[in-house]
C-alpha cells in the first residue's frame, strides 16, 4: 500500500466551521468596534477568543472572554422568532461562571454573516429540568451597537464593581465618621433633556469655616429627574438639602416679596404666614435665574455607610477564619 492510500484522520465539519466562525467574529469585532481580538488557542475549554476594549484609540485593559457558535445545530429558534435559545454543558457553565473575565456568548449565523451576543451570568442562564439554556436576542448585534453595553460588560462582576466603588467611597465616609461635613454643590442646566449638570463636593467642619475640596465633576442624566438623580449618587449616604443655605435663601425671597420701604421698611405679612404652605422638605434648588438652577445638598452616613466602614476595617486586618467546604 503506497503512502497516500493509508488511512488518515479525516477533519470533522465542526472542526471547520468553528474555525471560520471565530474569524468571522473576530472580522466583525475589528471592523464594527475596532477592538482588539484574540483569538485563544484551539482546545474546548469554553473560550474561544479575548476581547479588548479600546477607548479613544488607547487599549483600556478591559477584558472580555468569547464563546462563539456558528454550527447551525447550536441555533434553536422559539416561537416568537427574536432570537435563539443555545443548551451548553454543565462543565461550561461551571467554567464560564467561575472564570477570571466576563463571559460573552457569540452566535454566528452564517446566512447572514452576522454574530449576536449575550452576556454571561446567572440571571441570563437558565436550568429547567436539569438542563442550561441561555437565550440570545436577535437585537444584540456584534456591532457598534454593542460598544457601551459590551464596554460596560467588560468591566466586571456588578457584585464586585459595587464593593469596589463604596471602596474608593471609604474616604469620605471616614470623614463624616470623623466629624466632618460634606457639603455637595450642584448646577443644573434647567429645561434641557440632556441633564446637563456640574458638581463640587466640599468637606467642612462643623462651624461652616475649615473648606476642604474633594472633587468637581460634569454630568448628564438625560430625561431624568435631579431629585430622583442625586441621592443615587450616593448610596451609603442620606442626602438633604444644606438647612443654612436654604433658610437663608428662603428669608432672602421672602424679602424681596413682602418688604416695602417708605423711608422705613414695612412687611406686608410675616415670614410665618408667608411660608406656610411652602414646600420645605423635599430636595429642591434653593434658587434659579430660569436657566441654571443651584442646588446645596449634605450628605450623612446611611446604615449602609456605616456597616461598610466596619466591614472594610475587619478586611484591613489580618488572620484565617473558617469557610464553608466546596
């Protein structure tokens, strides 16, 4: 038998097609985000390919790892048609779960050469009678339109992202914790949808003279309401509006409503008539020229800011505790 009769191993369609469909991918990403892509080496883990986020033309360091299906026999389509449903195995789910980056699911559809994606986690992965499936929609194009849920994905757990974020917070706790006042000034650009906004946070002591700045920032909350917007901005902290500044505004309208002078200034009603009936509780701007409105808010630890300042001094500390088994 001469050489080129032995019998060889032949390449399985699977093989093929699996391999055209992370290029296809990876042409995609290049092309629709112009992120970086790379493709991982050919063994069934679960991850096919890395993904890296860039921003303004500079590598961010933010990392996604890719699952990418492109065999017909991995599209199930239900009734309704917007997307399809993909059945992995359970040591996948266990590894995409438990793996050091988010995990995105990539279909391929090759008749259209379009790649769709899901994320990975377990609010989108389903077990019903013993088995996974995850659903992946029609409308989550591998394209420019995936750039900020993707970007935002890349991120992280949203578990540990909120830690780290009342971590980098722990600073100003501490110094309400410590005595101090925070004050947080805020201009809002009224009657635009864009919620345009600048924001100057201050730590003052409590006679209102020691002023320490901590920060300005911009802002847009589009369509959103700054009274809704502003506690959300902190989490671990009770917010309220600055009673001194508001007062003070409040008697300064009161004046220029109800003095009159006639060689000698006569008011027209009492400040306690006149405020009746006013709304003094709610967050609210203490005054506006009809185009930019000033808010002055303080802000106090909550229980949240409170039980996490405990926490982050025990995590500061050092010495084993014992775990549950695995």
């Amino acid at each position: 038998m001469s050489v080129s009769q032995k019998p060889k191993p032949k390449r399985l369609d699977s093989a093929g097609t699996g391999r055209s469909g992370v290029h296809a991918v990876g042409l995609a990403v290049e092309r629709g985000l112009d992120w970086i892509f790379r493709e991982q080496p050919d063994n069934d883990y679960g991850i096919d390919a890395h993904l890296e986020v860039v921003e303004n033309e500079s590598v961010t360091g933010k990392l996604l790892a890719l699952q990418i299906k492109s065999s017909r026999k991995h599209f199930k389509r239900p009734k309704r048609n917007d997307g399809w449903w993909f059945s992995p195995k359970e040591t996948h789910v266990n590894y995409w779960l438990d793996h050091a980056l988010p995990v995105a699911l990539v279909l391929y559809d090759r008749d259209s050469s379009t790649a769709y994606w899901q994320a990975v986690t377990e609010k989108t992965l389903v077990k019903r009678k013993g088995k996974w499936k995850i659903f992946v929609p029609s409308t989550q194009v591998l394209d420019e339109s995936a750039r900020a849920s993707l970007s935002k994905l890349a991120e992280g757990d949203p578990y540990v992202l909120r830690l780290r974020r009342l971590r980098l917070a722990a600073p100003w706790m501490e110094l309400l914790q410590a005595g101090r006042r925070i004050v947080f000034d805020v201009e809002e650009w009224m009657n635009k949808s864009s919620g345009r906004g600048s924001f100057m946070l201050r730590s003052i002591d409590q006679d209102n003279e020691d002023s320490q700045d901590l920060g300005e920032w911009q802002y847009m909350f589009p369509f959103r309401s700054y009274e809704d917007v502003l506690p959300a901005l902190f989490p671990w902290a009770d917010v309220m509006v600055h009673e001194e500044t508001y007062d003070a505004a409040q008697y300064e309208q009161y004046e220029r409503e109800c003095v009159i002078w006639d060689e000698e200034k006569y008011f027209t009603e009492s400040f306690e008539d006149w405020n009746a009936g006013k709304e003094t509780e709610s967050l609210r701007p203490y005054d506006d020229n009809g185009e930019v409105a000033w808010w002055r808010l303080e802000i106090t630890l909550n229980q949240l800011g409170h039980a996490f300042l405990l926490i982050d001094q025990f995590a500061k500390q050092e010495g084993a505790f014992l775990l549950p088994a695995n």
